[in-house]
C-alpha cells in the first residue's frame, strides 16, 4: 500500500493496536504483549520513512472493546460495561485519523478508553 501512495503523493495508514487489559498478563501471553509493541515501534519507523511522500501513519489504540473476541474469552475474565469501548467510537477516531492532516497526526497514536 505505502508504494501505491507513493505514486499518488499522499495516503494514510491507520492500525488499530488493542490493549488487552491485566488478564491477558499471564503465561502464554509474551507474544501477544510483544506483537502488540513490534506495531508501535512500526508505526513510529513507517511514519518517519513515509512522511516525506504525503502520507500519514497513525494508530488508534483501543482498550477493552466488546466485540467477538472478548465474548469467546472464558467466563471468568469479565469486562464492565463501563470499560468497553464502541465499534461506533472506533470508527470516529479512525475516520478523524484519515481525514485530519497528514503532518499534524502523522506518527500520533489516539489512545480510547472504555
């Protein structure tokens, strides 16, 4: 995608990162934690690689969210109501993060909170 906004001059790249919540902070689970940062420190690198063409890198990064995932997760890890977040606030930040420019948001991460 970055060589085809290249061409074009100009783009955004918006990855959303969820933060799993102290649940997820047991065995098994090094991987995730350690995915989740390798997308910060790409995000960071692709912005300054990318910037100079137009094109923006930016992440949302979401805490608990109530989606299919966190329904399959077992009974015992709950979730309140009050730190969920919205697919509908998702999408607000995503669409401010394609719409807003390039230079103000590039490299930025917007953090969303249940």
């Amino acid at each position: 995608a970055g060589r085809i906004m290249q061409q074009q001059g100009h783009g955004r790249i918006v990855t959303l990162i969820n933060i799993p919540d102290e649940d997820f902070n047991q065995i098994g689970f090094s991987a995730v934690h350690a995915s989740k940062t390798g997308l910060i420190g790409l995000i960071l690198s692709a912005a300054q690689e990318l910037g100079s063409y137009g094109i923006s890198v930016s992440g949302v990064v979401a805490g608990p969210c109530a989606n299919a995932l966190r329904q399959a997760l077992p009974d015992q890890i709950v979730i309140s109501p009050a730190e969920r977040s919205s697919k509908l606030d998702l999408g607000k930040e995503i669409l401010f993060l394609c719409q807003a420019h390039p230079l103000a948001v590039n490299g930025k991460f917007l953090i969303l909170e249940g």
